[in-house]
C-alpha cells in the first residue's frame, strides 16, 4: 500500500524548512477499510540535494475474536534527489534513485499467520521542480524507470506529479499537497489482465495548533484513489477518504 506523503523536492520550502519529520495519524473511513493507519515521514535537505522518507503502518491484525492486535501492513519509501548544478539553467532538473517496499500479512493467530511481500522496487529518473515566486505553490514532474522486482512483464516506466500549495484561497495555515503517480504493471482485475495503475492520495491540512501557541498541531485528512491499484474491487476503482491529524516535529 502507498500512502502519501507529498514527496515534492524543494516544495518545504514553501513553508521555510530545509528540513522537516512529521507524524500523521490517519482513520480510514474506506467501506471496507475502517483501521488507523501511521505515516512517519522525513525530508532533508543539503548541499548535494535531498532526500525524503516515509513508512506507513496499517494497524488491522486481528484475532479470533476480531479485536485488532498489531500492525497488519507496512510500506516505506525513501528517495535520493542529486544536485551538483543548483547555481546553473539546470538548478531545477535533479538526478533521482528510490527504493520501494514492504510486506503485509494474513491470516489469524495461532499459527495460521504469514506474511506476503507487498510490491518490491527500484526507480531511477529525473525531477523537474517548478515554483512560484514566493515557494509559496511548488510542483514536481518526474518520469522514473522502475524495476518491480521478480516483475518481468510490466512496463519500467512511472510519472509522478507531487504539489504543494500553502495558505490556499488566502486562509493562512491552510495546506493542500498530494501527488499522483502513473506507471506499468501486469495486473488481473476481475479476471481481465491491465497493463497500468493510477494512485492519486491529495491531503488538505489546516494548522489549528497556531490557535493557541503550537503550530506543531495540524488536522485535516486524505482522500487514496486508485485504479487497479493492489487488487482493487471489480470495477478496479476505489475512493478511500481519510480523516487525520499531523504534528511536526
């Protein structure tokens, strides 16, 4: 599972970090979905670029008796963004290496449990960063091969976008970010083999904690669509809104 966490380059600047770890703590209002899920995400920046993180949690592991017990999924990313030319025409252009992975499990306790991998890979590719004036509205355009591991049949090819717009319609505080990533993979969705899978997770957050002297604080939420993304139902579409809170440290 890949949830979000607005992997946009520079776009931190936007809210004057060059660096920053947050902790977002999302419930799933999903249908058929209905747990907490955990998202500790890091970016930081230096000399030679930047670098970005994140691992989610799923906390849906249950007994017999249906009580949750543990964490049930987990996925992390962590991408390395190059730039040796920030002082050039090519400052915005940077050279781009990402890891993704993860497991999930199934089953009930008492033995029957097990683990299953979800969707191992490597990326490699180029980010374009575009801003406005102020850094106040960010924009990143890559296009990354990516090499799905024991995956041989799949198209190596992914588009992401990822935005950031900060103190949006003019309300001071207010965030709307997100991404959305385009890319090959093999899948079987109701019995018909697919060739490409679109997730798109936009986030808008409101800092409340600027309220009463912690700006740390910030609620707000997430909405996964996806399209024959990790067994999606028949139709292959779902919609998965999220409502959470966020505290940076």
């Amino acid at each position: 599972m890949k949830k979000v966490l607005a992997f946009a380059g520079f776009s931190l600047l936007a809210v004057g970090a060059f660096a920053q770890t947050n902790l977002q703590v999302f419930y799933d209002l999903g249908s058929d979905r209905k747990f907490i899920t955990t998202t500790l995400e890091g970016f930081h920046q230096d000399n030679w670029g930047n670098t970005f993180f994140f691992i989610d949690y799923d906390y849906n592991y249950k007994d017999y008796d249906d009580d949750i017990q543990a964490p049930s999924n987990t996925y992390f990313e962590i991408a390395r963004c190059l730039n040796f030319w920030s002082d050039t025409k090519l400052a915005p252009l940077s050279l781009q290496v990402e890891y993704n992975g993860g497991f999930g499990t199934f089953g009930l306790g008492g033995g029957n449990a097990g683990a299953f991998p979800v969707t191992n890979a490597w990326l490699f590719g180029v980010d374009y960063f575009l801003h406005s004036a102020d850094f106040a509205n960010t924009l990143n355009l890559k296009v990354l091969y990516k090499k799905i591991k024991g995956d041989s049949d799949s198209t190596p090819l992914q588009f992401t976008a990822v935005w950031g717009m900060q103190d949006l319609f003019g309300i001071e505080g207010l965030r709307f970010s997100g991404f959305a990533d385009f890319w090959g993979q093999k899948q079987c969705i109701s019995d018909d083999e697919t060739d490409w899978v679109f997730l798109s997770e936009p986030q808008l957050w409101y800092n409340v904690g600027r309220f009463f002297g912690c700006e740390n604080l910030n609620i707000g939420g997430e909405v996964e669509l996806g399209y024959n993304f990790a067994g999606n139902p028949e139709d292959g579409f779902v919609c998965n809104p999220c409502v959470g809170a966020k505290w940076v440290f």
